[in-house]
C-alpha cells in the first residue's frame, strides 16, 4: 500500500508538473505585465537551484520535477516577475517604524479618532480615504502629514494615534490580527479563500494582474495550480501519515519557526493585507515538506 500511494503521489507530480509547465510558458509569452524583473527572475531560480542542491538527491529525475513544479507553480512565478522580491524574499519595509506602526494597529480606525480633528490641513475625506485604503494612507496621508507638520513633533503624533487605537479598539483588532496570521501559516491554500470570498488580502488585485491580457487562458492555468496543489497537500498527507518514518519532528520544528517568522515580518514591516507575492517562501516550504516521501523513495531507489 505504501509503495502503490508513493508511486500515485509521483506519477501525479509528474502529470500535472508537465501540464503546469506548458500553461506557464504560454501564460509568459501572452502575459502584459507593466514591468517584468528580469533579476527577479534570475534571483529565483538561482535560490531554487540551491534548494534542489541540498534538499533533493543527485542524479534522480524527481528533482528536476520538483524544481519545474516550484517553477511554474503560478504564485511562485507571479512573484519571481514581480519586481521587489528578490531570491522570492517579501517587499521592503514600506516606511519607518511610526508609519508601520500607524498602519498595522491604527489604520482603519483614523476615521473613528477625534484627535486628528485638530489638524486644520486634514480634511474629513483625508481621514475616511486614509482608513480605507492603504494606498492613501502610504502615497496621500503620510506625506501631507509630513508636509505639514515638525518632522520632531510627527513621531510624537503617530505614537498617540497608535496608544489610542489600542487602547479603544483592542478587541475588534486582535481577531483582525489573528485572521491575518492565519492567512499567512496557510498561504498557499489563503489565494483559494480569499477568492471565494474572505476579506483583508491583496489576491484579488493580484489576480486581475495576473489574467491580464490572458483572459480565460490565465484563469484556467492560475485555478489549475491551486486546485492541483491541494491534490498534491492531499496526497502528502496521506504519505506521511502511512510512512512514519519520514515524520522528522526537526523538520516540523525547522518549518514551524521559518514560517511564524515570515508571517510575522509580512504582518508588520510590508503594506496591510495579505500578499501571496509575499510567502513565496512558506509556499515553496509547504510544497517541500508534503514531498519528503518522494525525495526518501528518490534517494532509496
């Protein structure tokens, strides 16, 4: 029964890698993306070839599989073209410390807050626009308020925002908090809720980009590499829970911290909301750590 489940899970690897990588070729040559990081590119596939080196055995077929599966698996190469995640990392801190602050416990409760009624350059649309769009807040709010107000006595104003968010709006923000870590510990399965529905991400932005200029050719390769994948999650954990011996709780343990800390830094230092182009790195974990079955059979055989 073992052999015949790993021989399933590998055979299905196969199929729907070769599958995922001609979607992904026709999916670049007719994609019209504004700006396409070459270096991006270049940055991922050289952090994935190092991966295969130390993760997957020589000298077997799977691995090359395995790498043109993380290739062309649509979040991961979304991300790899995108330009601002270099080696697949997530975005650069979007500003300083008050700013992150201001955005991550204040943001969407400004328009609630009699304190910044004071300031007579700040109008009510100012406000309401700040608290429902991040965009405003980083490209129209910060600026104006750095514009108008002593760069010594703005950080002092932030701080104030922040100490009165959390100390009126507590308990509607820790749910807030703890859906968004949520989103990010699940990430590749996160894109699938946040289309049917879920709130607080950027996916749905992310995918009229990425169908763009592709129409339903883009749709049909992006929902194929998610539903694909949950058959791929579906059959590692069947794998590994019919062959103990690949369960290492090291391996567990090492994924666990990796994937807390991403979340965490994509929580607090990148722009509000979750972004798949962010946990290209928790994905291409949960891919690795579900075919460790393959990569023990690969090196046995």
């Amino acid at each position: 029964m073992r052999k015949l489940i790993k021989d399933i899970n590998r055979f299905y690897l196969y199929i729907v890698t070769a599958v995922q990588a001609v979607l992904a070729l026709i999916w670049l040559i007719l994609c019209k993306h504004a700006v396409v990081s070459v270096l991006g590119i270049v940055s991922a596939c050289a952090v994935l070839c190092a991966v295969g080196f130390f993760f997957l055995p020589k000298g077997k077929m799977t691995k090359y599989v395995i790498a043109a599966y993380l290739l062309t698996f649509p979040l991961i190469l979304d991300t790899a073209i995108a330009p601002g995640h270099l080696a697949l990392l997530p975005s650069a801190p979007a500003g300083n410390v008050e700013e992150l602050n201001v955005q991550r416990f204040a943001w969407p409760y400004l328009v609630r807050m009699s304190y910044l009624s004071k300031f007579d350059f700040l109008d009510e649309t100012d406000i309401r626009e700040a608290s429902s769009s991040t965009d405003y807040l980083w490209n129209e709010f910060f600026p104006v308020m750095e514009a108008n107000l002593d760069p010594e006595f703005l950080p002092e104003v932030y701080r104030e925002v922040v100490k009165t968010a959390l100390k009126t709006y507590k308990s509607v923000m820790t749910p807030v908090l703890l859906r968004d870590l949520a989103y990010h510990i699940v990430s590749p399965i996160t894109p699938y809720i946040n289309l049917c529905g879920a709130k607080g991400s950027l996916t749905g932005k992310n995918y009229n980009a990425f169908i763009l200029g592709t129409d339903g050719f883009g749709r049909i390769y992006f929902w194929f590499g998610l539903y694909s994948f949950l058959g791929l999650l579906i059959l590692g954990v069947v794998n590994l829970f019919t062959d103990r011996r690949f369960v290492k709780v090291k391996t567990f343990v090492f994924g666990f911290i990796t994937v807390a800390a991403i979340s965490l830094y994509d929580m607090y230092f990148t722009v509000r909301g979750f972004d798949y182009k962010n946990t290209a790195w928790i994905t291409i974990l949960y891919i690795l750590l579900f075919l460790i079955p393959l990569r023990r059979e690969n090196v046995d055989n």
